[in-house]
C-alpha cells in the first residue's frame, strides 16, 4: 500500500469516527486521591484522542502579606487548617526565589505564560523542579486560590463512545471497553473491578493540552 493510500485510508477512518458528546470533552480529575495526593487527569479531545496523567495533586489557598507567602493546607486527616510560610523574593516578573525564614533559598520557580496586568506579580501559572527529576506546576489565582499539579506518568491514545459505554486505547495497551455516565457534573468510569471511578471538573487550566 503507497503512503498516500495508507493516509487517505487512515483520515476516512478517523471521520467514519462518530463524534465525541460534548458533554465529556475536557479535563476532569479524580475526586478521590491517596494520602499522597496522587491521583488521576483525563483530558477527552474533540479528535478522538485522550491523555491519562497520574499526577500528584493539591487544591489550597495562599496568602501574600509582604515578602511573605503564607499558604494553607487543612489536615484530611484532623481537619485542622496547617500553615506553610516562606520568604518571596521577584528577580523581574517571570522568577522567583523561595527562601526559608533563615534566608536561605530551597528552590525558584519560572513563569509560564503571560503575567496578568493589574494582579499580584505572584498570580499565574509557574513551573519549578522538583528533587532535580519532575515538573511540579503552581496555579496562583487573583482570589486566593493554590492549584498544585505534578505530573508523573503521562499516557496518550484514542476514545470512542458508544451509547453508554467509553471505549480507550491507550498506545501500547490493549483496548478497554467501560461503562459511564455523567451525573451531577461528575463524571462515573466503571473499572474493570465493577467499582465508579469518580471525576470532577478541573477548576485549575493546568496540564491542559499537557
């Protein structure tokens, strides 16, 4: 077969490819991660193809009072609200330091994208290195919102629906054939085990079009 042919063949099967409802497209989340914070990323495209990342993942709030970056986590656990303090120091409006209370510096983080005109310079998205291996992103909102996402394994392939049933097929994989449904704003993914995996909107723009 010439390649041409094999390029005419390939482009009729995508468009014989019943288009994907609207009502999955997009990024969603696992509503339930581990005590790591380690959970799962889908982004549905209108194309056909999906990407899977398991992802460490934490949703938070921040305050900047001074040079001060005061951020809060609250305990799953205890319930209690846990605060995180470290010293910002700007080198222009696309980097930043991050410095202990004893001036010591443990790590920068660079922008991504456009500031925001009229916001706090820390507002926006910025990318740092995590123990010299993985990309951890930071999403600083104008209301007080932290949005953390790192990523640690990234899968790409294709999806169909049919009726109620997602057909994904992850490159190298064989495919895989599950029921769902979208409830609530929430979408349910019945695994293999019989048990909904449970997703939820992204409120974060991070990782999209990862």
């Amino acid at each position: 077969m010439s390649l041409s042919l094999a390029l005419l063949l390939a482009a009729s099967l995508q468009a014989a490819r019943p288009a994907p409802p609207p009502a999955i497209l997009g990024q969603w989340e696992s509503v339930a991660r581990n005590k790591g914070g380690i959970g799962n990323i889908l982004e549905f495209l209108p194309d056909g193809h999906v990407t899977q990342i398991s992802a460490a993942m934490g949703d938070t709030t921040y305050e900047v009072q001074g040079e001060w970056l005061k951020t809060l986590y609250t305990d799953e656990e205890t319930g209690q609200v846990r605060e995180s303090e470290l010293i910002l120091e700007f080198e222009g409006s696309d980097r930043f330091a991050e410095k202990g209370a004893d001036g010591e510096a443990q790590g920068y983080s660079d922008r991504i994208g456009a500031s925001m005109r009229g916001a706090s310079p820390i507002v926006g998205e910025w990318c740092s290195l995590f123990l010299d291996m993985l990309t951890n992103y930071r999403q600083f909102t104008r209301d007080g919102k932290l949005f953390v996402r790192m990523p640690i394994v990234t899968l790409r392939g294709t999806y169909e629906v049919e009726g109620g049933d997602l057909t994904v097929a992850i490159f190298g994989q064989p495919p895989g054939r599950y029921p769902f449904r979208i409830e609530n704003g929430q979408l349910f993914i019945k695994g293999r085990d019989g048990s909904d995996r449970v997703y939820k909107r992204s409120e974060s723009s991070l990782l999209k079009g990862y």
